[in-house]
C-alpha cells in the first residue's frame, strides 16, 4: 500500500451513459480527426500568461509625466542651471527607447485646461526647458487622482506614471487601495519603480496632519521619484523586462541606484508538464489476470512520457508489455505516436493521447481502460506549501448524435445546418477517477519526493460491462498555495519619513510609503493574521484525451 501524506477521499465521478462502443469497427460512432483543439477548456494561469506576448514587438502604452511646479527642481542643478541629475535624465532616456519599441503616447499637465493632454511635441527633449512645468492650480484634486479616481485610466494599456507620490488631499494609502482594486476588477498587475534623484527648488508636500494643506519649502539634495506601472499582466511582464534591460544599459543597476516592487511575489515558480508526468507500465494479459485475482503487487514501476511528440519512448504495445512491471497498471490503452495531428491548428500546450485497445486475449469482462500516473511535486514536504487536486472532464458535441441541426432563418424559414464540433463538459460520462499525495513511486528524485498519483478509469455498469466512451478529454489540475514570510524591504525604512516630526523629512522623503508598499504590494497576496503571505498558483494542467480512434 501506497505511504501518503494525506489521503483523499476517491472522487467518482458517476453518469448516465451516453457515448457507448458500437460494434468492433475503430472509427465507428462518426467521430473523426482532427479533433477540435482544446485551448478553449485550458485555464490559463497568470504566470503563463504573463509571458504571452513574448514573441510581439508592440506593447500599447501611455506614460503620464507629471510636469507640475513641485517635480521642476528634478531638472536643476546646484547652481540652478539645467542640468538634470545624470541618473534621472538616463531613465527619461530609456523611456524614449521603449518608445521605439512601443505604440507610445504622452500625456502631461496642460497649463490652462489643468488635466492630462496628449503632448505633441518631444518630451525627451523639453522636459528640462523653460516652460515646460506648469502650475496646478486645483486644491480638491491631483494628477494622481484624476488618473485613478476621476477614471482617467484605461486598464487595457501599459500606464506608466512619473510622480513624487506627495498630493494634496490624497492619503497614499487610499491611492494604494484604489490602485489595488484596479488590479482585481481588471485582472492588471502593479509595479513601481523608486529612485533617488538631485532636487534643487522649492516643492510642496501635504501636511501630515491635514493633507489638505501643503508645505512649502525649498530642497537641495536627493528627493524620491516614483514610476508607476499598471496594466494587463502580459504587457507589464515585458515592459518591467524590456525597460530593466535598458536602465542596465545606461549603468543603472537594480538595487543600487533604484529598487522595485511588484504586486506578484517572487515564490518558486517550478512547473510540471505532460513531460514531468510518470505513468505506470502498460499491462499484458498475465499481469491484469494477476491484479483481478489480487496477486499483483501495488508498489515501484513508472515510465516518463516523454520525446518531442509526448509518446516517443512509449510507441508501440510490445515495448509497454516488456517494460512491465508488478505494479498498479495501466491497462488497454496504447500512446499515439504524433499527437498533433489528432488535434485542428497548434496545440496550445503538451497533451498525453492513448487510443483504447483490448490486450490480445482479454475477455470483455476485463476490456474496461485504466490510466494510472504521478504527477511529481516540487516542494512536496515543504511544511509551508499545499497541493490541491481538481479535474474535468470534456467530450465532443455532436459527435454521436445528428451532426446537422435545423436552425430557422430571418424569413422563417427552416434549414438544416453542420453542428459546431467543440469540447463541452460532459454532464453524461462514467468515469471513476481517484487521486493521493503519495510519498512512493518508481523514478522519485531527491528534489521531487513526493507525487499526486491519479488513477482513472471505467466505471462499470452494475452487470459488470464497462461501455467505453468514444473520446474523453481529462483536465487534471493541481494548484499550489504557498505561504511566505511577509517583510518589507530594506530599502522602503529609507524612503519613507516613518514617524519622524522633522520638518525636513517630509520633503526629502515620501509620507506613508510603508502605507503604501502594505496595501498594494502585502495585502493584495492576502497577508495572514500570523504575519504570513498566500500566494496560489496553478503548478500543473495535464490534458488526458483516451479515444479509440486509430491514428
């Protein structure tokens, strides 16, 4: 018997039969190949997802320069000529040269209106020229909160703000929640960007005790510059990549001269495939004779399914037989050799198919399928790590039944039309499907200790008979929740004032930062009463298709 960490309760799953063999024919039942590409019944996971767009040139992108009174000493030098820090006038450089690789538009404060407006000319050039910045005039509202509040945003770009995160009449904790619900309504991820740039000028910054007020004052040395990004996972993913490549290129270094934070935690990201599965040998007509009678034993064999078309080490029966074991078998299912060509267009990712057939010799009390296989688990005894186990089960519409519906047109008239072949959940299967964590399998390496191990299979009738469907497509899934220590960085204590009362502090800088970084990049994993951060994530999505159609 199997040694598990947890054991968990078979799931069975039990339905009226609608698909049944008919006759001996393979192609029988008028199911034929391709069959529908299965993309649409995949959940695509946001750590996937976010790497989507890895082949496209083009990340649609508006980047919101604030260019108000207060950010003008950013331009400034010492002797009040400009000439811009070196480091920040590099970041605005390499914001032109994501531009180039970009649909990019800019928006600035205008003058007059006192809102954002595109701006047509050159923002690399004029951003350190005279007239460039501009008064605000508004007392109620700031950029930031036209831009989040005031619905300025459109979620489906890349927004890139440039700020000092210091407005009046915006505690930044509530901008940190509103930017937070932003990214759940949306599906956005959240990054930011923190340098420390020469300032050389008056600024102002709310008063911490009533940010509806400003303080005044003038400022020579370092002040905080923030870049803000928000937008869809896929197209922040890039651009923080794509935009970190350049900052190097101009001699800025992360976690020297600017820090960074984001929304998603950096957690063991490791992933299982189709090609990390290990299914049990293939059994002949002895050893399902022997595991009928309860003879066969119930411990070791496994194979990897593996090669360049998923089913390369396992292709043909005789080689399933002879690599048999005394194990839990699989039975009467045999690997299709190219399994792209089963399927209409790419194949979203690896799928593992098998085409049903009865070992030479077996009766048809013993014709049922069985598939058993583990799916190898990377942090499998970490204490603070859980697997959880899920699956569905597709099959084809209108595969056995009418392939044509009568539809009724504009005129009333009535005409017949081709069913549209797709994967369904089937609410009509009979399939029994179990699953545990277990600590024994065949192949085990010292980094994957542990395994689910799935076991699925017909579900025979109370006669004894086990109808087959004519195809199944199995979604095993297993997600992984984590739990991680919470702790701030080292950098935030020296950007934000904490709770000092020296005047200075506020302008040099940023009033509730640590606020800030909680809200939106602690609370959003869901941050635990013992000071602990859960992060979930899908680890692995394993198509199963079983079909006895012959290749």
């Amino acid at each position: 018997m199997r040694k598990s960490i947890y054991k968990m309760v078979p799931l069975i799953v039990l339905f009226v039969l609608l698909l049944c063999g008919c006759g001996e024919s393979e192609n029988s039942g008028g199911s034929t190949l391709p069959f529908p590409n299965y993309s649409t019944v995949l959940e695509q996971n946001e750590d996937t997802s976010a790497y989507a767009w890895a082949g496209e040139a083009v990340i649609p992108a508006r980047i919101y320069f604030d260019n108000t009174g207060s950010m003008e000493g950013f331009t400034f030098d010492e002797n009040f000529g400009r000439s811009p820090d070196p480091s920040y006038l590099a970041l605005i450089r390499c914001l032109r040269d994501m531009s180039r690789l970009q649909d990019a538009v800019y928006y600035t404060i205008d003058r007059y209106q006192q809102r954002w407006v595109e701006y047509e000319g050159s923002v690399y050039q004029d951003f350190a020229s005279d007239g460039f910045h501009v008064g605000w005039n508004e007392t109620e509202a700031g950029p930031l909160t036209s831009l989040f509040f005031e619905g300025g945003l459109d979620a489906g770009y890349v927004n890139v703000i440039l700020t000092d995160l210091a407005e009046q009449n915006l505690n930044n904790t509530k901008l940190a929640q509103q930017i937070q619900k932003l990214c759940e309504e949306e599906d956005c991820a959240a990054e930011l960007f923190v340098f420390s740039f020469e300032f050389h000028g008056n600024t102002q910054v709310p008063n911490p005790d009533q940010i509806s007020n400003m303080l005044d004052e003038r400022v020579d040395g370092k002040r905080p510059y923030y870049m803000l990004i928000t937008g869809p996972k896929q197209y922040v993913a890039k651009y923080r990549t794509e935009l970190t490549e350049l900052l190097a290129g101009q001699q800025l270094t992360e976690g020297k001269d600017y820090f960074t934070a984001t929304s998603r935690l950096s957690v063991n990201e490791v992933k299982a495939d189709v090609t990390d599965v290990v299914f049990e040998p293939f059994a002949d007509y002895e050893e399902m004779k022997e595991l009928y009678s309860g003879k066969g034993k119930t411990s070791g064999g496994g194979k990897k399914y593996g090669g360049k078309n998923n089913a390369e080490d396992l292709s043909t029966e005789e080689t399933l037989q002879a690599e048999s074991t005394n194990t839990r078998p699989s039975k009467n299912l045999i690997p299709y050799n190219n399994v792209s060509q089963l399927f209409e267009g790419t194949l979203p990712t690896q799928i593992a198919a098998f085409q049903y057939r009865k070992a030479e010799g077996v009766p048809e009390k013993m014709g049922d399928w069985e598939l058993n296989f583990y799916v190898p688990l990377s942090d499998g005894k970490n204490p603070n790590i859980t697997y959880t186990c899920d699956y569905r089960i597709y099959r084809l519409s209108g595969e056995n039944e009418d392939s044509t519906q009568e539809i009724e047109t504009e005129e009333g008239m009535k005409q017949k039309e081709e069913k549209l072949r797709e994967w369904v959940a089937d609410g009509n299967s009979r399939v029994e499907i179990m699953q545990e964590i277990t600590e024994e399998y065949e192949g085990a390496m010292p980094e994957y200790p542990t395994a689910v191990f799935f076991s699925c299979k017909d579900k025979p009738t109370e006669k004894g008979h086990s109808p087959r469907e004519k195809e199944i497509l199995i979604i095993f899934k297993i997600m992984k929740e984590e739990r991680v220590p919470y702790e701030r960085p080292e950098w935030l204590s020296r950007f934000d004032t904490s709770s000092s009362d020296e005047p200075d502090d506020y302008f040099q800088h940023t009033y509730n930062l640590i606020g800030f970084y909680d809200i939106l990049f602690g609370y959003r994993n869901k941050r635990m009463e013992d000071d602990t951060l859960r992060f979930v994530s899908s680890y692995a999505e394993i198509p199963v298709l079983i079909t006895d159609l012959k290749e």
